[in-house]
C-alpha cells in the first residue's frame, strides 16, 4: 500500500536562524497544527532524508497599538503567531545556501 500526505496545502519554509546550530540540524517554520510525528514523517516523505529528532517551539506574534486622529481608542494590531521546527538530521550535514552571490 502506498502512502499518502494528507498535508497539500501545508507550507515549511526553511529559515536561517539568528543563532549558531549544529551542522546537522536545520529550522523550518511550520504550520500551527502540525505536531513533531506529522513533521517528521512529512519531511522524510518530502525530501527523503532521515530525521533523527523533531524540537518544536511557538512564538506567539508581537502585539502593538495603532493609533489615527479618528479614534478615539486605539486599535490593537498582532501579528500572526509562527510554530519553529528544530530538525536534527540523522548522518547528515546541512548547508544553507549562499545567497550573497
């Protein structure tokens, strides 16, 4: 039986992180809804790599007030809230790539 994604219209975006990781372990931002077993297997699915490790963390989006001359009370405006998967690959390295050049 061959097995399906049920995820079509999930986006994973790999992000550079703004701190040093492993060289083998890659961030991706995920949707909200996915847990570490559904990352894991959509990724081994996807880019057939094999993933030793799954670190999940929400970062809830920053809140601020806007104010115009109209209102008198001010309209709070949030950005939206992000879920960040900490990959660990399994006897292999990764590599962003160089887009500087």
């Amino acid at each position: 039986m061959k097995r399906m994604l049920k995820f079509p219209n999930a986006v994973y975006k790999i992000v550079r992180p703004g701190k040093k990781l492993a060289p083998n372990e890659v961030l991706f931002h995920v949707p909200l809804w996915h847990n570490k077993v559904q990352i894991k297997n959509y990724l081994e699915e996807i880019y057939n790599v094999e993933i030793d490790r799954v670190d999940t963390a929400v970062q809830l989006g920053k809140s601020k007030q806007v104010r115009t001359r109209r209102m008198r009370t001010p309209l709070t405006v949030k950005a939206p809230d992000v879920k960040k998967a900490y990959v660990t690959l399994r006897n292999q390295t990764f590599s962003y790539p160089n887009l500087d050049a």
